[in-house]
C-alpha cells in the first residue's frame, strides 16, 4: 500500500511541475507586411528572444503567424521580447550561375539588437503586426 501512496504522490508532484513549467502562455498571432505597399513578407520565420529562451512563429504566405514557444502555436509567455526576422530570402542565381540567397528584407530585422521590434505582452497590441522594409 505504501508504495502506491509513494507513485501517486511522484505523479502529483510531476504533474504540478509540467504544469507550473508549461503554464501561463497566451496566443500570439500577427502578420508581417511592407512598409511600402502592404503587400505581405511571404516566407521566413518571427523570433522572440527574453534572455536565453526564444518562442518562435512560422510566417504563413499572407504574411500571418502564430507564435509557440514549447510547441508549434501553443503561445508566448509573458513579458518582454526583442523580436528579429530569420529565413526572409530567396535562392538565385548570380552572373556566374552560382545560388546565393538574397534577404527580401532590410538587413537590421535578421538581429534581436539591430531590429528596432519589440513585443511587450502587457503593452503591445493584438494581433501583433510588424511592418518592414525592403533591403536599401
């Protein structure tokens, strides 16, 4: 008997753990467009960096994403983030026929320091959209 008291309570305690650990994330979506024309960044993915964890968002070809942090679009823990642009680039071929791969946007959204985004979870609107320019 007392060994089934000792799994329920190993169970108990893991359970409160996972669910302290995964708790408290909130639905994030946005969409990602020009500055130019409003006409959507169609490829790429949002990053938002607090410390040492990121949560990440896949941009859908309208431009929309969601954000997830343990899981694909399960949400985004509260606070501060820097937020920066990764895989926003095409594959082509330069006069030489070799690929090289050229960033659709400007330069400074591929860093969390250079981007200039920041996403607040008290303060920033929802949905969270970004605007963007295209490389100078």
């Amino acid at each position: 008997m007392k060994s089934h008291h000792l799994y329920v309570c190993v169970f108990c305690i893991c359970f409160l753990v996972l669910s302290v650990g995964c708790g408290g994330l909130k639905r994030l979506e946005g969409r990602v467009t020009f500055e130019d024309d409003g006409s959507p960044l169609d490829r790429g993915s949002v990053v938002f960096v607090q410390g040492n964890m990121e949560s990440r968002a896949l941009i859908r070809p309208d431009g929309t994403f969601t954000v997830g942090t343990h899981a694909e679009r399960d949400g985004i823990p509260s606070g501060e983030f820097q937020v920066y642009i990764s895989g926003a680039d095409v594959q082509q071929l330069d006069n030489r026929g070799n690929a090289v791969f050229v960033l659709l946007i400007d330069e400074k959204y591929t860093l969390p320091q250079t981007s200039g985004i920041v996403y607040n979870s008290a303060t920033s609107p929802s949905p969270f959209n970004i605007t963007v320019s295209r490389p100078q």
